[in-house]
C-alpha cells in the first residue's frame, strides 16, 4: 500500500534495481510489480505518478502560494507573494514532468496536447481545492505553469481593481 494516497493503491512486487541520485539522499528503485489492484498494469502507473503530482499541488497550498511552476532543470517552484521560491523535491530531469502531466490528463487532453504542443485544462483535488494547468514544450521539453483558482471569489475591495470597474460591472447594459 502506498501510505500518502486517499483511496490506497495496492500492489505486489520485487525491487531489481537501486540507483542512488544525490549521494546518500535520494534514489531511484527499479520495480517488477507481480501484481497491483488494476487489471490494466498502466493504470496503476498513471495512479501512482498522479500521486506524487497531488503532493506537489498540497505542498503549493500549505506554502500559501497562488502558482505552480515545473521546469527541466529546476526543483518545483512556487510563486509565493510575487517571489518564485523552491519547494521541497529534486531537480526536475528530462521527462519527468511529462510524466507528471499525462497521468492526470484524459486521453483526449494528451492527444490535443501532442497535436498542439500546449493545453490548457483544469484540475481539481477536491471541490475546494482547484487549479487552471497550462501545460507546454519550450526548447524540446514539457514545462507547465499551474495557478490556484480560489474557491472563494472576493469581494470588490479585495480584488484591488479600480473603482470604475465595479461602476462599470453594475450597469445594466454594459459599457454601450
């Protein structure tokens, strides 16, 4: 059972390899599953790589953060009181957030996103916590930017807009 999932993921297996990524923090482990909970073993992996995404997403909201943003080459940064600070998690390696975003994309999303090279979609963990994803290629690798979308809608003060837009909003016909 993998501990940090809400609906448990189960699954039977045998580690055949072990990698170590940063000297004695972090590696990666080759796993032969003999048996999961899905009849179709890529559902599995789509669920199990849709997890640690969700946990990106929980971290964002626990640091107050309003975006999400995923690069190669960078950790997972969040924008936090207009400043893009780090989260916690390695660096991202070629691949890796393609593989974040397809296990959360419908199968139509992926194949839009393969013919137009950007999609954007939204995703929600729960009613209350919701995301726009702008997924897209830039210099051969898939990158995406992912903003919270509040629940809770402001009122005019603290949407911080110009006066005349809320006089503006009020009439009845429109700016005409």
């Amino acid at each position: 059972t993998v501990p940090w999932t809400k609906a448990p993921l189960r699954a039977h297996g045998r580690v055949i390899r072990v990698q170590e990524e940063v000297r004695g923090k972090s590696y990666l482990l080759g796993i032969h599953f003999d048996e999961t909970d899905s009849e179709k073993p890529l559902d599995f992996l789509s669920r199990l790589e849709a997890q640690d995404f969700q946990q990106l997403l929980e971290d964002l909201l626990k640091a107050g953060g309003s975006d999400l943003h995923l690069t190669t080459g960078n950790p997972p940064m969040a924008r936090i009181q207009s400043r893009l600070v780090p989260l916690k998690g390695p660096v991202f390696a070629p691949g890796e957030i393609g593989a974040f975003l397809y296990s959360i994309m419908t199968e139509e999303q992926a194949e839009a996103f393969e013919k137009k090279k950007e999609l954007d979609f939204a995703y929600a963990l729960t009613l209350e916590k919701r995301f726009r994803v702008n997924v897209h290629r830039q210099r051969g690798q898939t990158e995406a930017a992912i903003r919270v979308v509040p629940s809770q809608v402001g009122n005019w003060k603290e949407l911080t807009l110009p006066p005349i837009v809320e006089q503006w909003a009020r009439k009845p016909d429109g700016l005409i």
